[in-house]
C-alpha cells in the first residue's frame, strides 16, 4: 500500500501521522487517509476538492501534475509526501 | 467587566477595562492570522476567524471566555452543478472555484433565535448555523440569484460579504453589504431578497452605470440597534446614509478632510451619531497629511466635526481596516486599531483619545462584547 506522510507545519493544527492507506490515483489515496482523519481534509485540499493553492506533494520525489483532479497514478508501495509551498519569503 | 477583542494579523488581543482603564489582557492564537472574532451575548461563545494561508480558512470556538478553543466545521461552499460555467461579472473574473476564502462576517442572530450565526464570505456566499457553529449552510437563494453573478471583488480578487446587519426588532429581516454588490435584503429570514441600494453612487464606473445598484462597494453598513431604520455606509466614494430601512440612500457630501474610508460606527442608541476615520482615497489609502482624525456627526450627517484629540498628528500613516472601529452599548466607548498596529481607546464619545498601543501587528478588526 501507499504510505502517505505530511509536512511538519500542518502538525500544529491538525494532527497527521504517517499511514499506509489503499488507492491507485493521488485522489484515491488521499480520500483513504482523510477518512480517517476528516479534519486534515480541509487543510489540504480547497472545498471543491483541489489541493490547495500553496500545498504541494510528491509521489516518490516527483511533483504531481494534476492539482484539480488528483488523478496522478500512485505505484503500489509509494511514499507520498505532503508538504506546503515555500511561499510567500 | 468590559471586554473588546482586537483580532490582528498576528493573534488575537483581549481588552479589559480595569480600575486604571483598559489594557491587554490576553494574547491568544500569537502568530496566526486571526481575521475576525465574534461574541456571541446570548451563549457567551466567542468564535474567531482564522486565516492560515496555505492550510485555509478555520473557525475556532470559546465556551469559557476565550481560556480555552477548540477548532469548529468551517463554512463549506457546495459542489458546483456539472457544466455550470458562471457569467462575467461586470468587472474583474467569474468566481470559478466554490471553496472557502475569507470569513468576512460573524454575526449573532436576533435574541430570539439563539444558535444562529451569520456569516459573510469571499468569495461571496452567506452561511448560516442554527447550532451556535457546529454546521453551516449557505443560503442558496441569494447564491443562486443570477444577479450574484454580477458581483465583483473590490480590494479583493473575489467579491465579499462583509456586513450583517440583523434588525434587533425582527431578526427575520437582515441586510448584508458586499464589495462590490450593493446593499442586500431579506424580511423573511433569507428566502426572499431584495438589492436595496438605490440612490448609491460608484465613481469607479462609467458614467451610465455609477447608479446601479449591483455594483455598489459599501465598505462597511451599520445600523442603528434603538432605531434600526437608519443605517450608515461607509462607502469607496463616499459616505452613504438610509433613514428608510435601506430603501433609498443619500450621499453626504462636503465631508473634510475626506469622505473616503472603510470604518464606521453609528450610536447604538442615537442614529445621528456616527463615527468614521477617514484616508485620502481609494488611489492614496494613507490619513490625510499624515494626522489621524476621526469624523464625527451629531446631527444625522448635516455636518462632522474632525476630532484629532489624543490622535498623532505628524507623519503617521495608519489606515483602519473596515471592521476596525467599534463602539460600546452605551455610546461613550469607542475603540479603533490600524494597519500599522496603533490602537486608541475614547471614553468620552469620541472627543479624545488614548493610545493602548502602538506595537500590534496590524488590526483587522475591534469588536466589544455586546451584551
């Protein structure tokens, strides 16, 4: 299964330990994990369910391309990071 | 005791008056970007708005004075209908995305409606709880007029709700002002609206659109809680005033040093008396030659005297943001904060002033609880 991991910034809100959680796409994935964790969810991803504007994550080191649909393959086994952007200074 | 929550930039600032005046006495959420706080004077709740950035829009909730908070649901904008493309706005670009901004409003509803919290949005969604913040809804019916399609951001990308105005003899009638959408009202409680800015003027616009009332940018409406009639605007061009519950407006003009600005607060029970700091104008958003005044009026806006007692007077540049400014029940207290982190406190209806502090992080809005 995919293992999804997340910056320490979000951790003062909200807390987010690393899991292992089922999917094929980002989406998949990332809903296993705010299933159970729901609050996390708006942290992350905007009300209609793209990720946010200076959140930014990685399947195995590399960037998605898809922020608005979350469509981006996820290999069995990958580590998914959730970091935010360096923006802003 | 009496109490006044200053929500800056960088936390969130609980005044007390003490014996020897009012001071801080609590720095909660230091560091966070705290947007608006609400009191809540039928539950006593306190609820603050949160800006996080690149974690979003939250709400946390106080149930013991602000000691203690707990995070609560934040307003959620539905599912766009498949296919739905918005209408241009008249300026500016569509609102595409339907997700959470900025919480711009909180306000109680009616005395007889205990639970229920307004809530103003960018980018332009009114949300209502019946259960004190545990959920929320956004009313469909102003959201789904065609004409809230027109609206459009001013200082802001995206256009906003940012007063409630709940009539405290019929809390089933509310006004909402929106920048840049006029003046809105509902009698029933939100099923019906009705865009109630005639007589509103816009300089921004072309010479045959400047008295539509769709494109109106009320920076701020109050009403007058003893005689809920007479409401004040502070407006992008100008000072705007309604004797007739909003049904036609008039300008007051000859206003020095400046008409223009966001702030403004009405006697809570003398609906001729109302307070407003004026900048320079929309291109020059500064205090006129560097000194702080407060305008007030005492005669329903047929004149303002400049009050600059107790207020700096060289090289000071600070502006004061929409909700900034507050008055207390009984008419005599009156607290603003700035953009540069000055805050002053009057006791004596605005004829002097005191600096609390000059070292804030910049104040998005002063709110006393009301009791």
């Amino acid at each position: 299964m995919p293992s999804v991991r997340f910056t320490r910034n979000i951790q003062r809100h909200v807390e987010c330990p690393t899991l292992d959680v089922p999917g094929a796409t980002l989406g998949e994935v990332l809903d296993a994990y705010f299933a159970t964790n729901e609050r996390a969810r708006g942290y992350v991803l905007e009300d209609d369910g793209k990720l946010r504007k200076h959140m930014a994550v990685f399947i195995d080191g590399e960037q998605i391309g898809d922020r608005e649909t979350l469509s981006d393959p996820v290999p069995d086994g990958a580590v998914i990071d959730v970091v935010q952007s360096l923006s802003g200074g | 005791m009496a109490r006044c929550h200053v929500s800056t930039r960088k936390g969130l600032f609980t005044l007390e008056r003490g014996a020897a005046g009012w001071d801080i006495a609590r720095a909660s959420f230091v560091g966070d970007n705290v947007t608006l706080t609400m009191h809540d004077p039928r539950s006593r709740d306190l609820i603050a708005a949160l800006n996080h950035g690149h974690f979003g829009v939250k709400l946390h909730r106080s149930r013991d004075g602000g000691t203690t908070w707990n995070e609560i649901a934040a307003p959620k904008y539905p599912e766009k209908p498949e296919g739905y493309t918005p209408k241009m706005p008249v300026e500016g670009v569509p609102v595409v995305d339907w997700s959470l901004k900025l919480v711009w409003a909180l306000e109680p509803g009616g005395a007889d409606q205990p639970g229920v919290i307004w809530c103003g949005t960018l980018p332009g969604g009114l949300f209502k709880s019946a259960d004190g913040g545990d959920s929320w809804s956004l009313n469909r019916e102003l959201w789904d007029d065609p004409r809230r399609e027109q609206w459009f951001g001013g200082g802001a990308d995206q256009p906003g709700i940012h007063s409630i105005c709940v009539d405290p003899l019929d809390s089933q009638h509310v006004k909402v002002g929106v920048s840049c959408g006029g003046v809105w009202t509902t009698r029933d409680g939100g099923t019906q609206w009705s865009l109630t800015a005639k007589g509103m003027r816009a300089a921004f616009m072309p010479p045959e659109k400047q008295y539509e009332e769709n494109v109106q940018d009320p920076h701020m409406v109050v009403q007058c809680r003893s005689n809920p009639d007479v409401l004040w605007v502070q407006h992008h061009n100008g000072i705007f005033k309604s004797i007739d519950g909003a049904a036609t407006w008039t300008e007051l003009t000859g206003i020095s040093p400046s008409a223009f600005g966001f702030a403004v607060a009405v006697d809570p029970n003398d609906a001729d008396s109302a307070w407003f700091v004026p900048g320079i104008s929309d291109e020059k958003r500064c205090p006129v030659d560097g000194r702080v005044v407060v305008n007030r009026t005492r005669d329903g806006g047929k004149t303002f005297e400049t009050i600059t007692r107790g207020l700096p007077q060289k090289h000071a540049y600070d502006l004061v943001f929409r909700h900034a400014l507050d008055v207390g029940r009984a008419g005599r207290t009156l607290i603003f904060g700035s953009t540069t982190g000055s805050l002053w406190v009057s006791e004596d209806a605005g004829d002097s002033w005191n600096a609390l502090s000059s070292n804030l992080p910049p104040v998005y809005a002063v709110r006393f609880e009301q009791s």
